[in-house]
C-alpha cells in the first residue's frame, strides 16, 4: 500500500566549468507535462532511504556515489489525480528532500511511460524550468546543502 510520504531526489554531477548541473526529468500524464526532479511514493514497510534509492533506480538506472537527505521536507494537498493512488485520499503528502552525486558522464535510462525526455542544468536553469514552487524551493536548498557540505 502506498503511503502519503514522498521522496523528491535532485540528482546532481560535476559541471563542466564547476559548481553542479542538476538532471530533471520531463513528466508526462494525461492532462499536463512538466520538468521534475526523480520522485515517488513510499510504500508499506520502507524507509524513506530506501524509498529514495528505489526510485532513483527505477527511474533512471543511475547508481549515485552517495545519496542524503537534505533536512527539507514540504507538504501539499493532493489532487484528484491521487485519487487512484490511495484507497482514501489523504489530507496532505509529505515530501523528503534528496540530493543524489553521480560521476560526470552519467546519463540515464528513463521510463518512457513517465518521462519523455531528460536535461542536465545548471542551477539557475534548473530552477527557472522547475514547474512546481515546491520543486523550486527545494533545489534552492539542496544548492546551499551542496555548498555546506558536499
């Protein structure tokens, strides 16, 4: 059973001229098409570690040189959309924020039936193709975290 409990991972590499670029995902449903960071429900029995790495597998197929938690979480009311994901809607999900290291030549595999397309970016271009101000917010603080302590 899926949990009201979502994971956001930022994966980053080494840019080119330093600093990080940032892989986003372009998601595809039915009724909108967005630019996202990997993300996912947990499910029964999982930590919220083991739901990240999940989905960065599933996702992407990369395997990351580490992966924390940035100390971020955020909240929203679900949609109708969610409807079919929970036996009963929840008041709000929660979301735990991520950053993933990957070496410089890493390049995804994704999932056509949710992603169509992929992009590395650099932080400020990330952060203007963000949809959502939570996913906004979020890769703001996994910028400073990367500053502080990676």
């Amino acid at each position: 059973m899926r949990l009201p409990i979502q994971v956001s991972i930022f994966v980053v590499r080494p840019g080119p001229r330093g600093g990080y670029e940032y892989l986003l995902l372009h998601r595809v449903l039915p009724r909108i098409s967005f630019w996202q960071p990997v993300t996912g429900g947990a499910e029964s029995g999982e930590t919220i570690e083991q739901t990240a790495r999940r989905e960065l597998t599933e996702e992407t197929s990369l395997a990351p040189d580490y992966i924390r938690p940035i100390g971020f979480t955020y909240s929203f009311p679900p949609d109708e959309f969610f409807r079919d994901v929970y036996e009963t809607l929840p008041d709000e999900i929660v979301v735990h924020v991520f950053v993933a290291g990957v070496p410089a030549a890493s390049e995804p595999i994704i999932d056509p039936v949710e992603h169509d397309e992929y992009r590395w970016l650099l932080y400020h271009d990330a952060l203007e193709l963000l949809h959502w101000w939570d996913d906004r917010e979020a890769v703001r603080k996994v910028e400073e975290f990367l500053a502080k302590v990676v």
